[in-house]
C-alpha cells in the first residue's frame, strides 16, 4: 500500500495559534490553581502558521462532538510534544481557547504534518 503524500501549501499557512499546557500554581497556602501557559515552539519553526479549518456539522459528528462551541480540524508542522493533555489558542481577535479532542496525528509517519481536532471552549478551566 502506498503511503499518502502528506503536504502543506504556503498559501494556506494563514492562521496563528498557540499551544498552552495545564500548570498547577502554588497559592502559598498549600493549595494549587489551574492555569494554563504557554509551551515554547521547541524544534517547531515559530515563523510557520498552520492550517486551521471549521468543521462541517457531518464531520464535527464523526469526530463524536456533541457539545456546543465550535470545531475545528488543525493542521500544523509536526511537534513531538504537543498531545490531547494540551490546548490550542486560535489567535484572533479575539483570541478563542480550544481544547484538543483527538489525539495529534502524523498521517505520513514521516513527521513533518501534524493534525488533530479542536473545540472551542465554552467555559474556561
């Protein structure tokens, strides 16, 4: 079976995003909140933008998403570091949280593409 030819055209390289991890912050009274910062781009080229799509009704139901909010299908260059544990900012204005609901894809297996599918959080934490 032949693998699929996996590329990103630059025309579609347009949108900005920003991957956040969940940190836990000491509150000094032995007690912790959640929050989220910002990971850095790593081995990831900071000058790329990926591909960020809106979902049809059909494929935001194959993807299981019964929830409100918005979904999206992102497509990026490949980072071993990011997961379903992470979130995405779609930067805007305004700027809108998405959590990740698929587990990040390599399609090819030659890591260069990376692809997963997000939902706009409708409440923040």
């Amino acid at each position: 079976m032949a693998t699929r030819d996996v590329r990103i055209s630059a025309g579609k390289l347009r949108d900005v995003i920003e991957f956040q991890a969940r940190i836990d912050v000491d509150n000094g009274d032995g007690t912790s909140t959640p929050t989220w910062k910002a990971i850095p781009h790593g081995r990831c080229r900071a000058d790329v933008q990926p591909v960020v799509r809106r979902m049809s009704g059909a494929e935001a139901i194959h993807a299981q998403q019964l929830m409100g909010g918005s979904t999206f299908h992102v497509e990026t260059y490949f980072r071993e570091d990011v997961t379903a544990r992470h979130r995405v900012i779609l930067i805007g204005p305004p700027d809108v949280p998405a959590n990740i609901i698929s587990d990040p894809a390599d399609p090819d297996g030659r890591r260069r593409v990376l692809q997963f599918v997000c939902n706009t959080v409708l409440t923040e934490g």
